[in-house]
C-alpha cells in the first residue's frame, strides 16, 4: 500500500505500554498502601500513588506527538518517582546498610529513566510523512 510508520510512532507504542506496566504497578502499589494505611493509620503514600497511577493512565492514553501536556504531566510524575526512590536509597543505604530490593531498581528507578529517555527521543526523531500512493504514483509518472 506504500504506507510507512514513522519512528516516534513506534517509540510512543514502547512508551505506552511501558506506562501502562507503570501505571498497573502504580495500581497495586495504591492497593497495598490502603490495605498497610488501614492496619498502621498512614494514608499519604495511598494518596501519592493513586494521584501518581490515575496521572501515568490518563496521560498514557492522552499522550501523541502533537500534544505537549501529557508529556510533560508524565515527565513530572517520573522525575518525582525517580527523586523519592534516590531519597530511599540514600535513607536505606546509612539507615539499613543495604540496598532495595532488585525489583525495587527496576520498577522504580529504570522503568521510569526508559519512559524518560523514550519520550525524550520522540521528540527529537525527524518527522517524516507518511508515503502515499498518491504521491508515489505521481513520483513514478513523473
């Protein structure tokens, strides 16, 4: 058919689904700070995490190359993930003497940087128009 996709559409597609996993880990992450809130009376992590996973979602679906806001929503809700999870580190490293958790790292610190540097590169990848057959018909006529 003469149709190409372009570049920054197929990082938006890994992006998506890596926002996706985010927000479902978000999603669980909520669930169990309810569930560890009611037993010990702390709600404040309940209530980050379920503003961090209904942002990430939203902006999940929201999020195209020509709109600039659920971007920068995401990029916010990653940088105040990847801080807290520093400050973590930090307090667990002279607290404890030990570091988190591997799928800690994973969730909360390279799940995020990937997202970061995915929407990052789609916004610097050239964009090219997609190939017709019109316009290719007219390039072999011609």
């Amino acid at each position: 058919m003469g149709t190409e996709s372009r570049r920054t559409d197929d990082l938006l597609d890994v992006a998506r689904v890596l926002l996706l996993l985010q927000g479902c880990i978000l999603v669980a992450t909520t669930i169990e700070s309810v569930a560890w809130g009611a037993v010990f009376g702390a709600s404040g992590t309940a209530l980050l995490s379920a503003a961090s996973a209904v942002t990430i979602l939203v902006a999940r679906i929201r999020l195209r190359p020509d709109r600039g806001w659920p971007r920068r929503l995401i990029f916010v809700v990653e940088y105040v993930t990847v801080s807290v999870f520093v400050i973590g580190i930090v307090l667990s490293l002279v607290l404890a003497h030990a570091l988190p958790p591997l799928l800690a790292l994973i969730t909360q610190l390279l799940l995020p940087i990937a997202v970061i540097t995915l929407l990052r590169r789609t916004r610097r990848a050239p964009r090219t128009p997609l190939a017709s057959s019109h316009v290719t018909a007219l390039e072999v006529a011609s």
